[in-house]
C-alpha cells in the first residue's frame, strides 16, 4: 500500500512540475512566474497545449507502445506520432492566434482600415527572425512551435525508454520465477524420496516407531505442498519444519547419531524463503550417518535482528551413497537468486568434516 501511495504521488509531483514547466523562464527573465489563468489568454492556451502533451505521454505509454510498438507495428507507431505532432502544432496555431487573427480582419476589413494596427499587450512580438514558423533556429528564444516539437519529441523518446526498461525488468523477473520454480520442483520429489527412504529403513526393521515416522512424514508434506511455493513464509513454521525433520532422522536412526541441535533468537516477526535452509542440514544427515558407527551432527541456527546464521557440521562416513547431491545445488543456486548480495556462505569440505555456515539477512 505504501508502495503504491509513494507511486502516485511520484506522478502527481512530476505532472505538477511538468505543467508548470512554461512559467519556469519568461521573457522578462524572471526565474519563476505563477500563471494567471485567469487573467491572461497567453497562460491558458500554454497550460492547455501542455496538459494534452502530458495525457499524450500517458497514452502512449500505456496503450501505442504496448499495442503497437511492442507488437511489431512499429511504421503505424511512428506515422501516429507525426500525426500526433502535426495535430499539436496546429492547436497550437488555432489556440495561440485567434486573437490577432480577429484584429487582422478588424483592421483591414472594418472602420480602423488603413491604420496601424496597435499591440495588445498579451502576445508580445517576437524577436527578429523569430516568425513561428521558424523554430527558434535564427537566435533567440525557441518560439511555441519549436518548443511544442521539443517537449513532444522529449516525452515520445522518455516514454519509450521507460516502456522498453519496464519490459527488460518483467522479462528479467519472469526469468528468475521460472528458475525458481525449476529448482524447486527438482528439490520437492529430492526430499520425498530420501525421507520415504528413512521410512522403508524402519518398516524392514519392524520398529514400532514406523507410525510416528509416518505421521511426522504427512506434516512435513502437508508444509511442502501448502507452503513450497510461497516468496517467503514466517520463519516460526520454517524453523518448526526443521524441527519436525530432525525427530524424523533421529526415530529413523535410534542411538547411531548424536545430534545436537538449537536455536538461539526469536523468531517472531520475521519471514524467510522456504526450504532454503533444509538442504544443508539433510545433507548431514546424508552424508554424516554411517549405521555401524555412533556418529555426530552439530546444527545451530542463530537468529539476531536481520540476520539468521546457519551452522551445520558432521563428520564424514565412507558409507556408499547413491544420490547425486542435486537438492544442495539447487539451494545453493537458490540463495543466489532470491538472496543476491544479501547472503554469505563458507562450506569447509574436507577429507574428515564437512562444515556449513551460512548467514542470511532476513525480514
């Protein structure tokens, strides 16, 4: 909301400052001059002539560009913006000498014929060589014609920069959410399989704790598929989830793993990107586990202010292992779009260890 507040007034101030444009300089050199569009002719045919051209750009820029421009009728695109400027400079004309038009005929047609026609006072003469139709190009200030061609090719040429740098940036964030979406779709079945696994490893055992897992399974589905897809989610349920996983691995495992495991900070008022983190601490599970052996993982997640720190550590098992360790890739790719410039991560992969820590800045 604040957002779309801070838009609108953006325009208002920009269209204000745009009408007031032609007041801004006179030809007295004043620096700035209220109009009196009241009063003076002059100043309501400038503020009328300007109004149009300021709902020409939004014309164009939200209906010929996408329309015409944008979908490869770019000669109709330009034969409508001459027309436009021909269509500018006439009203223009019509708007600027009705008057002087009127005295013409007074003065040579009625009872004042053959006498000096006197000046108004409203539309002063121009300089010499300034006729309207010369544009301002012989010296001295541009006349109405030249300076209505100016703003119109300005606002022409602003539109379609704005419109063609709206276009790149809609282009580039459909990009990155189709990016998204593939990297998420290869981490959900990832999971699933690797915890259906856990299960499979108890129900061949007979454990009676297979219910539980079961149970502990569907909660953790139930988040994936209501929540996987969301921007980002309150770090509570985030931080729940991986609370929920870690039991998993621990009923699944028995006393063959020592995990210790915490949490230090308050979650309340804070979101996260889901499923960002998990992939560090399943990879633990996945390659620091060896049945044969009591092994050891140490994950601590560390929430203070803006930033959330992740630290993962076990100990490296020379088990055989058959996954291909894509969910870590796509996490890791993960943090570069969804956190650019906003994440650092420092993995230690060595021949005994493997140590993640990973600090993020969160809302």
């Amino acid at each position: 909301m604040k957002a779309k507040f801070s838009l609108y007034a953006k325009h208002i101030v920009l269209c204000l400052a745009f009408l007031f444009l032609p007041y801004a300089f006179t030809s007295t050199n004043t620096v700035f001059l209220l109009p009196h569009l009241y009063t003076n002719a002059h100043d309501r045919i400038y503020f009328f002539i300007y109004f149009t051209l300021l709902c020409f750009f939004y014309f164009n820029y939200y209906y010929l560009i996408p329309k015409l421009y944008f979908s490869d009728k770019k000669l109709l695109y330009y034969l409508i913006i001459i027309v436009f400027l021909l269509f500018f400079l006439w009203i223009s004309t019509v708007l600027d000498h009705p008057s002087r038009n009127f005295l013409d005929f007074e003065y040579h047609s009625g009872k004042f014929a053959g006498h000096p026609k006197p000046f108004d006072g409203r539309f002063p003469p121009p300089p010499h060589g300034n006729h309207p139709m010369s544009f301002g190009f012989k010296g001295g200030p541009p006349t109405q014609y030249g300076h209505t061609t100016l703003v119109y090719l300005i606002g022409v040429a602003t539109s379609l920069l704005f419109a063609i740098s709206g276009r790149l940036q809609s282009v580039e964030k459909e990009k990155v959410k189709s990016e998204l979406a593939f990297l998420k779709a290869q981490i959900n079945p990832h999971f699933l399989f690797n915890t259906l696994n856990s299960i499979y490893a108890l129900a061949l055992k007979k454990d009676d704790k297979t219910p539980d897992a079961v149970v502990q399974l569907s909660e953790l589905m139930r988040y994936i598929m209501v929540n996987s897809n969301d921007e980002v989610i309150d770090l509570t349920k985030e931080i729940n989830y991986i609370s929920n996983f870690i039991s998993l691995q621990k009923t699944r495992l028995g006393n063959t793993v020592n995990v210790n495991y915490s949490v230090i900070g308050s979650t309340h008022r804070k979101v996260i990107t889901p499923l960002i983190l998990i992939s560090f601490i399943e990879n633990a599970f996945k390659y620091g586990v060896n049945p044969d052996q009591t092994s050891e993982i140490y994950i601590k997640i560390d929430i203070e202010e803006e930033i959330l720190t992740l630290y993962v550590s076990n100990k490296k098992t020379f088990s055989v292992q058959s996954d291909s360790g894509i969910g870590l890739q796509n996490t890791v790719e993960r943090l570069k779009l969804v956190y650019p410039n906003k994440h650092a991560l420092m993995i230690e992969d060595t021949a005994e260890k493997y140590v993640v820590n990973l600090s993020v800045k969160i809302r």
